[in-house]
C-alpha cells in the first residue's frame, strides 16, 4: 500500500459474515530498545464512568507545528523513506497544514477515553441495537477460517472498520462525542507540546507502528510502501493500553500509531490560519474528515502528535478507530 495514497480497507466475504454473526450473539533523538524510557510526572486524574476516561484540564497550547519542528520532521521523513523517496515524499509542502498559527489556543477541560474504542465495547453497542454491525465485517481477508475472524475480533483490540459517521453515533449513544482536532492534539501533547505524546525523544518501543517496506525501496515502485515492523512487539492491531509508557502527560493511552483516530472536524489544509482562539471546532464543511494519530503502518513521522490527515466521512479502513470524550461542566 502506498505511502502517500490512503491503504484500502479489507472486507469479509459471505461465509465470514456468518462467522461474524456468531461471534456477535526538535532535534528527534533516537531512543533504542533497552534504553531508559520516560516516565511523566504529576497527577493523572481517572474517571471510571464504565469506560476509563482521563480528565483534561481546560489550559492553552500552541497546535501544529513550528517552523523549526516541521524542519525536523522532513529530516525524520528523510531518514525514514530512504534518499530514494525523499524527493516525493518529504516535500515540505506535505507538512504545512500543520504550520502552528500565530496565537495560542484555549480549550476548555474535557474528560477522554484514555484508550481506543475497543472491539468488544463496539460489539456490545451492536448488540444493544445502537451501532451499525458493518466495521465488524472489516476484520480479515477473504477468505480468512473461523479462527483467524475470532482473533482479529478479540474484545480488548481497538476497534477499526468504523466509518466517521458510525463512530460519532457510537459517541453519541455512550453520551459523549467525538474530540475536535485541537483537543486531540492538546490531550496528546500538553502545554510542553512535545512531538509525541512521550516526549520530543523517539521511543521505537514506546509505540505500535509501522515503517517503509524494504522491498518498496529496493524496487522499482514509484511511491514507497509502508509495512508493519514488529521490532515494536507487535504486527498488526495491539490490545489498547500495550504501551502504558507511551502515555500522554495527561495520561491518555494509545494516542501515537496503532490505530489512526477520527476526530469531528473538517480536513483544511489552511485550517489553523482561520481557526478561533478559544476552542476552535474546525471548518462548518469539507470533504475530508481529519484522522490523527498513525497506526501500525506509519512511519515514526507520522505519528507525531502535529501529525495530519484526512479522509472521506464513508471510508473505511482496516487501521482506523477512534476515541471519545465528554465535557466537564464549565
């Protein structure tokens, strides 16, 4: 699958669909493996309401990325696809949708769910009548036995497949919403705005993520391919939590690779250039909804927490969850 276009969602046949059915009843420092890892200080707030959600205290950030950032991450990019890619896929003009806007933004505090939407959380929202059935059809290639679609549909996997418009249902219903973009970014960074929610320092282990496929490099593609790497400990979706020191400084999980993540806003490439100052909800439409986050096909470039992308409302996609939140009264 492409780097640069968007991996194509895997659909099940008629005989998995039965299966289905019955399973329903800066300068970025390179840290090794084996190297110390971060630890966050201060107070992490957990609300149990059912779902573990995080409290995020109203506070104002700077979104995006700086001038001197997005420097560093085309260096990142660099690095990443190889000189022969370079060229193509670390162009600077791919990065300037995050250019940070002159003024700093103010959220009000929110609660978030401190990990990703899991399967079995979504599959009990089927089972209640309240959620669409179709993201649980997008779990394995066709044709995939009984085993394979129970192990790609374990209750502690996040949850993918769901289209924009379900997962704000799936919201809506559990008396919540989808997080705007700012507030995304912020509960991923904090006021320090480190490049990912563990810091400015790049911790391979620290995340679940993907890198440039070996062979898209030695061949004759004309973008390069980006692959799983399991030198992360694991190869495709990890259960949600794996990764407890990749941990935001609030203390949300989960937010750099492993699934990419709806968020309610409208993609705009010069989005931050009109956004409000005080929690900016994105533009009244567009095409693209945007996704954040990576998963475990990015590169570490893109999972950086500045990190964009957009996608149509109605895709679907075998790496694309989500994540809720709900207001804290003001």
């Amino acid at each position: 699958m492409s780097g640069i276009g968007k991996p194509r969602a895997l659909r099940l046949g008629v005989a998995a669909c039965v299966a289905v059915a019955a399973i329903v009843n800066v300068d970025v420092h390179v840290v090794r493996a084996g190297a110390e890892t971060p630890v966050h200080s201060g107070k992490i707030d957990v609300v149990r309401r059912g779902h573990d959600m995080v409290k995020v205290p109203r506070g104002s950030f700077r979104i995006g990325s700086t001038a001197a950032q997005l420097e560093r991450a085309l260096d990142l990019c660099a690095r990443e696809v190889g000189e022969r890619f370079e060229e193509l896929a670390c162009q600077s003009q791919f990065f300037e949708d995050e250019l940070t806007p002159p003024r700093p933004i103010t959220l009000f505090g929110f609660l978030m769910d401190r990990f990703e939407v899991s399967v079995g959380e979504y599959r009990a929202c089927v089972a209640a009548g309240g959620c669409a059935i179709d993201p649980l059809l997008v779990a394995a290639p066709e044709p995939a036995p009984a085993s394979a679609i129970r192990d790609a549909l374990a209750d502690d996997l996040p949850m993918v497949g769901v289209t924009w418009y379900e997962a704000a249902t799936y919201c809506k219903r559990a008396g919540k919403r989808l997080p705007t973009e700012a507030e995304w970014e912020y509960a991923a960074r904090g006021a320090s705005g480190g490049i990912w929610p563990f810091g400015s320092r790049l911790y391979p282990t620290l995340m679940n993520h993907g890198q440039i496929a070996p062979e898209s490099i030695a061949a004759t593609q004309t973008l390069p391919l980006f692959a799983v790497d399991e030198r992360d400990g694991q190869r495709y979706r990890a259960p949600v939590g794996s990764y407890p020191h990749g941990k935001s400084p609030f203390g949300v999980e989960d937010l750099a690779g492993n699934v990419a993540e709806w968020v309610s806003d409208w993609y705009a490439a010069d989005g931050y250039a009109r956004a409000e100052s005080i929690a900016p909800r994105g533009p009244a439409s567009g095409v693209f909804k945007v996704l954040r986050g990576g998963s475990y096909l990015s590169p570490a470039y893109r999972t950086r927490s500045a990190s964009r992308e957009g996608l149509p409302p109605g895709e679907r996609a075998a790496w694309l969850g989500f994540r809720c939140v709900r207001d804290l009264p003001q």
